[in-house]
C-alpha cells in the first residue's frame, strides 16, 4: 500500500459525496475508475480490495444528517439524564454549555445553562459522570435561505437535541476523566495570559498559540473572514511547524538534548499541545501528520508525504465520522491537498516571495468553491494580501507569541517590553489593513457554487497547475482563462435568467421584502426591519448580519438599486442604517412624511445614497418595473397609517404592499381607488386585528395574503379575527412564523410560491 495510500482516502471522499448529495453517482464513478486501473495494471489486488471495502464500509459508517420531526409542542418538560461530559466545559458571559452523552439512550446532548451575566461557581469538569434535570428542546433550525443554521451545526457534530438547565442545583456531578486535567491546564494558561499580560497582546497570543479566539473583536474576526484570512487565526500547520522548529532549537541547537531525544521529546508533546491548542481539525491534521512523519522515520517506513496526508484522513474519520462535516477539517486538508498535489511546481521557484505567491494563490483557488458555498463571496485580491498578511504572522507574529509564552512566568522587564513592541508594531500593521479594506474591498459575491461548475473548476484547476509544473506556461495561460470565464460566468449567471423572485423574509416580528426581476434588471427592498438590543437600549444588527445580507449574498446580490420604507418604526426601517453602511444601497424612497433621523440622514449623507420622496398617483420605474404609490395621501399624525402603499404586477399577478395601514386607512383606499383589486395582498400590521377590513378584503379579493410574523410573537400576530376574515374570503394565507421565508418565482405570465420551511 506504500504510495497508494489516497485511493482509500478518495473512497472515502466519494462515499461522503455520495451521501452529501444524495447521489450513489459519486460511488458508481469511483467504483468505475478503480476497477479501470486494475484492469489496466496500474493498481494491486490490496489497493483495489482497500479501496472498495473502505469505501463500502464509509457510506455505511458516515452519518446522515436527519432533520428530527417538529411534535408540536413548544412546552416541553424536565427529564433526567444520566451519563458523562464528553467535551471540555465552554463558558461565556452569558450561558456554560458541554456535550452530554446520555447513558440510557447513547443519544449526545448539549447542555446549556444561561448565566444571565452573573458569575455561577460549578465543578463541572470533562469526563464527570452526572445526573441532570433539564428540558430537551430542538435547536432554532434556519429560517430563511443563506441564514446560520444552528440546528444543522449541532447535527453535524452528532447532536439532535439541546437540554436547558434551569440552575445549577440541578446538576449533580462527580468525578473526571484524565482529559480533564489537560483541558484545566489550557484554561490556567489562558487566565494566565490574561493576567500576566496587556489585553490586546493576550487576545492574540491565546488565538494564536491557545486556540481561543474569544478575546479577539468580532471586527477583526470580520475582517479576516472578508479576505480570505481566517486560517492565519486558526492554528494550523503553520502553527505546528514553527512549534516544532522552536522545540528543535531550544533542544538540539542548544545542546540541551541530541536530535534522536528530541523527536521523541516533540513525538510525546504535539498531542498534548494539540488538546491544549483547542482540539480544532487543523492543529489535529498537522500534529498527527509530523509525529507519523517522526515515527515512520525511526521505524524505517517509506511514507510518501501523500501517504501520510492520508492515512491520517483515513484514521480521523474512523475516530469521528461527524469530523467530515466540519469546515476547518475540509478547508485544512483540501489547502494541504492542493499543495502537495502543486509541489513539484512550488520547488520551481526562485526566491522566497514567488514561493509564498504560488503558495497563497494554490491555497486560496484550491477551496474557492468551498469558500463561495460557505461565505458566497471570493476575494480575488486576496491572493496579494496574502503575500503580506503570512510572512508577517510566519516571521513576526506567531514566534513572539511562542517566545512570550515561554517568558511570561519570568514577568518583569522582558515580557514588558516584547509586549510595548508587539502592540506598536501590530497596531500599526491592522491600520494598514483596515486602510487597505475601506479602499479596495471589492469582493466578487456569487452566491452559490453549483456541484457541476465545481466539478468543471477543480478539473479545470488540476489542468491549470500540470501545465504550470511541466513549464508550458501558454497552456496554463489558456486554461487560467477557462477558470476566470467559468468563475465569471457564476457571477453574471442572474442576468441572464429570465426568472424573478419575490422573498418575504422571516426576520421575526417585522418585516423585509426583497424583489430581484428578471436578468437582474433590478434588486428592490420593501422595507428591512430590525430588533431592538434591550440590554444596550439600541437597534440590534442581528437582523442584517444574519438574515437580510446573508440571503442577498446567497442570491450573489450585491448591490440594492432601491429601498422603500413603509414607516419609521424599527420593525420596518431598523436595519436601514446597516445596509446604508455597508455600500450596498443606490436610493432610499419614501413618503413625503417620512422623518428621518439626524444620524440616518447624515449617514445617508455620507454614503451618497439618494432618497427619494414620493406621492400618491406616482409611478417610479426601477430597471424597466414600474410600482404605482397608492397611499399615504396626508398626513395622518400615525406612523402606521402614514405608510407607503404599492401597488406593482410580477408575474402576471396583481401585488399589493400595504406597510402596517389600519382599517380606517384601507377604507380610504378602495374610496380612492374604487377599481383597485389584487391577487397578492401583503397583509397589513403583521395581522394586527386593527387592520384588514371585512370590506376590504370584499372589494381587492385577494387570492393569496402573505403575513409576516415573528414565531410566538408576544402580540398574538396573526389575530385569530384576522385570519378567520381571511378564510372568510377564500384567501390563502402563507405566514413566515409557520413557513419561514416565502419566496415566489416568477417569470413575465406566471409564477409559483415556495416556503423554506416544509
């Protein structure tokens, strides 16, 4: 099996494909190509036979992800669960959570207990064994499409259900498994560091060196995530090599112990220091790849690097087959894949900076379409920050980290003053960066990378990177084309598709409309609501960072050509300001009694968005779709009733938006325009028993009435009255707090109405 270790690997791979998208496919084309190259003599009957069975063995032994079936019971009761803690105990401001192994069923828990921001002393400790009163719940599954979805991300790592704990004397726990003792040693360096010294210099050395990554700012983090930096966060093989380079130096440079003594010294330490580090994929992959690597050397076995690259796949997935769902465990051994598969081209260089060039751009196109079907965007100039970013965290960053670590119990002068350097230097560095993101951040955002065009890329990349490596660079050229039309083809596929959609999102309780027309003639807001953050008394941008951009990224929209906002109120308008900041917005229309606020209309000022005030009986044409302002005709002294009223035909149907209107101002309507009629009615006030008049109803006859509603709203939205009127006429009612998102497809004659959920 020696050299021939990835055909089980890529068994593997086609079994989890296989099962990933449903398609036994995957299997019948591997099946297909093994069998090909023993016919042809290129492979063993021990390969062959391996690489068959594993593969078998896998789609059998990799779980699928089943959703669990909703009861319907939002009251769920306390149950006992007996069993151990099988994860280290991860605690926050606001809530302590670990896994739970339930002895009764086998069945994994997560356990959470909110702390409300007070300080609750516990002995939970990993491996204890336990008896727990809680009450099982489902964890909140995505709502709308692009959305986080928290119920799949428990479901990946084997957990169905979420256990809430009411107190802690509901906890009755003894005892702790060896595990325990490392996983308190992380976290006695972790407070250490935190003590001993600055905050910002401590954030950095625990993310870096520890693997916690708490302290470091949601902005930072952001800003990593938007060029394609996240890995220099993570610990990784880099990370790794320059532990092991360092232990190497202080051991053997130093004659503190001979090379032989040192290997097995770092053979007995990388498995620690991989606990320590926080147990992610990536530092996982890269200690068990050099002490196999350390290991194979003194016993005289001749493992090619790919071999050992597999066999550590193979033996991860064995040890956890959830692993295989997880993003840090894709991305690390696709980015070490794509090198190895490139290193003969690498070698080629001359000078460390082409290297570390071909290395970013290896790197970065080898998990483009993960990347694209993760965040929905590529930044292409990401490739050249790269170029900066690494060799100043490979030569700076991460080994003044590692020597701070190590020279922080002495305390004193020297830890002092690498800390004055490291926070004058990074500083300044993170300016740059933040410079260079406000000036040339223009992210390609293609929404989704569909199966076949990732197919065609990674054929097309292997291509690329042979004809690179045998020096044919006019070939490589050409095939270097093919990618950017294939990757630009993803990008302008919208304006080419002659369907349009209409999106109610499910932003709880408020509302947030968004309209694309066909061939992207245009993308249109109606409104875009916000919660209010209660415990800082402000707008909360949960609303726009995890539904309303996230869904405009997964449909590769970025830019918005207009917003109308039916009223001020925070249910319709909150999250104006956060899409103003984020660039993304052309004009903003509303009433002539719309008031904006001093800091929305200086933000509104800054950004150079237009606002657009308009009037009854006019028409806008956006792209070349025309709406037709109904309402507000005066003013009427409510918010509510002061709303923009549209009225537009998508699809050959009628639509009509009708804002949080009540009943006197629905009468107005059909006064003023008596002829007015519709097939799609945007209920009004989310179902308010204030609006949405018998008579009303009598004269548009609606044939669909779409509500948005948060799920177990505290108003009681939809109104019983309300949706029995409805039913009264014949109108069927699709609701987000049922349905989540409701999307319509369209194209010039009809279309057809979707939920995102079942």
């Amino acid at each position: 099996m020696k050299g021939y270790w990835h055909f089980p690997a890529l068994g593997i791979a086609s079994s989890f494909l296989a099962i990933l998208f449903e398609s036994k496919w995957f299997l019948v084309l591997f099946f297909s190509w093994i069998l090909l190259l023993s016919y042809h003599q290129r492979l063993g009957k021990i390969t062959v036979f391996s690489s068959l069975a594993i593969s078998i063995f896998t789609y059998t032994y990799i779980p699928e992800l089943e959703r669990p079936l909703e009861d319907g019971n939002n009251e769920s009761v306390n149950s006992v669960f007996t069993g151990r803690i099988s994860s280290p105990i991860n605690e926050s401001e606001s809530r302590i959570a670990f896994e739970f192994n339930d002895q009764a069923s086998g069945d994994k828990y997560l356990m959470v207990y909110f702390t409300n921001g007070e300080s609750d002393h516990h002995n939970l400790k990993y491996g204890a064994s336990c008896t727990i009163y809680g009450k099982p719940e489902l964890p909140e599954a995505a709502r709308n499409p692009g959305q986080f979805d928290y119920q799949k991300y428990l479901l990946q790592q084997g957990i169905t259900y979420q256990v809430i704990i009411g107190s802690l004397e509901d906890l009755e726990c003894s005892g702790s498994s060896f595990l325990n003792n490392i996983y308190q040693l992380r976290s006695d360096f972790i407070q250490f560091i935190r003590n001993e010294i600055s905050p910002s210099t401590a954030a950095w050395l625990n993310a870096l060196v520890l693997g916690d990554d708490t302290q470091i700012s949601d902005s930072t983090t952001e800003l990593f995530r938007r060029w394609n930096l996240s890995h220099v966060l993570a610990i990784s093989g880099l990370h790794v090599g320059l532990l092991v380079g360092l232990l190497y130096f202080l051991l053997v440079k130093m004659t503190i112990l001979t090379k032989e003594k040192a290997q097995w010294v770092v053979i007995s330490l990388l498995p620690l220091y991989a606990v320590i580090a926080g147990g992610e994929p990536s530092v996982i992959r890269a200690s068990a790849m050099v002490v196999l690597f350390m290991v194979a050397n003194k016993m005289n076995w001749k493992f090619s690097v790919t071999d050992v690259l597999s066999i550590v796949f193979i033996t991860l997935i064995l040890w956890d087959p959830y692993i295989l769902y997880h993003i840090g465990f894709q991305l690390s051994f696709a980015v070490t894949l794509g090198l190895l598969l490139s290193k003969k081209w690498l070698a080629q260089s001359n000078g460390w900076f082409f290297t570390i060039l071909k290395i970013s751009f290896v790197s970065q196109m080898i998990i483009l379409p993960l990347q694209v079907e993760y965040f929905f965007t590529f930044q292409p100039l990401s490739i050249l920050l790269n170029l900066v970013v690494v060799p100043y965290f490979t030569m700076f960053v991460i080994p003044l980290m590692f020597l701070m670590l190590l020279t922080a119990p002495l305390s004193g002068f020297l830890i002092l003053c690498i800390d004055w350097l490291f926070i004058h230097i990074h500083d300044l560095f993170m300016m740059v960066i933040q410079a260079i993101d406000q000036t040339l951040y223009f992210p390609w955002v293609i929404g989704s990378f569909p199966l076949a065009g990732s197919l065609v890329y990674y054929a097309l990349l292997l291509i690329f990177l042979g004809k690179m490596e045998t020096e044919r660079q006019n070939h490589a050229f050409l095939y270097g084309i093919y990618l950017t039309l294939l990757l630009t083809i993803l990008v302008v596929r919208p304006y080419f598709s002659p369907t349009g959609t209409v999106a109610m999102l499910d932003i709880g309780q408020g509302e947030a409309i968004v309209l694309e027309l066909p061939y992207r003639q245009g993308v249109i807001l109606i409104d875009a609501g916000a919660e209010m953050s209660f415990e800082h008394n402000a707008i909360s941008d949960e609303v726009f960072k995890q539904i309303i951009r996230p869904y405009l990224y997964s449909r590769g929209i970025s830019k918005v050509d207009a917003a109308f906002i039916s009223h001020e109120d925070i249910d319709h308008m909150g999250s104006l300001q956060y899409i103003i900041k984020s660039k993304m917005l052309n004009a903003v229309i509303v009433s002539e009694y719309y008031t904006f606020s001093d800091q929305l209309n200086a933000e509104l000022m800054d950004s150079s968005t237009a606002i657009i005030r308009t009037s009854p009986n006019e028409s806008l044409t956006i792209g070349d779709h025309t709406f037709h302002v109904l309402a507000p005709g005066r003013d009427k002294a409510s918010t509510n009733e002061n709303s923009l009223v549209l009225y537009t035909t998508m699809g050959g149907k009628k639509w009509l938006f009708t804002g949080d209107i009540g009943s006197e101002t629905e009468r107005d309507l059909i006064e003023e325009y008596p002829a007015l009629q519709a097939d799609v009615l945007k209920v009004a006030h989310h179902g308010s028993n204030n609006s949405t008049d018998q008579q009303f109803l009598k004269r548009i006859q609606p044939a669909y009435g779409l509500i948005s509603a948060g799920k177990n709203n505290m108003y009681g939205h939809p109104h019983k009255r309300v949706l029995d009127k409805l039913a009264q006429e014949n109108v069927h009612v699709i609701r987000t707090d049922h349905n989540g998102a409701i999307r319509y497809y369209f194209n010039e004659t009809e279309g057809t109405f979707q939920t995102y959920l079942p």
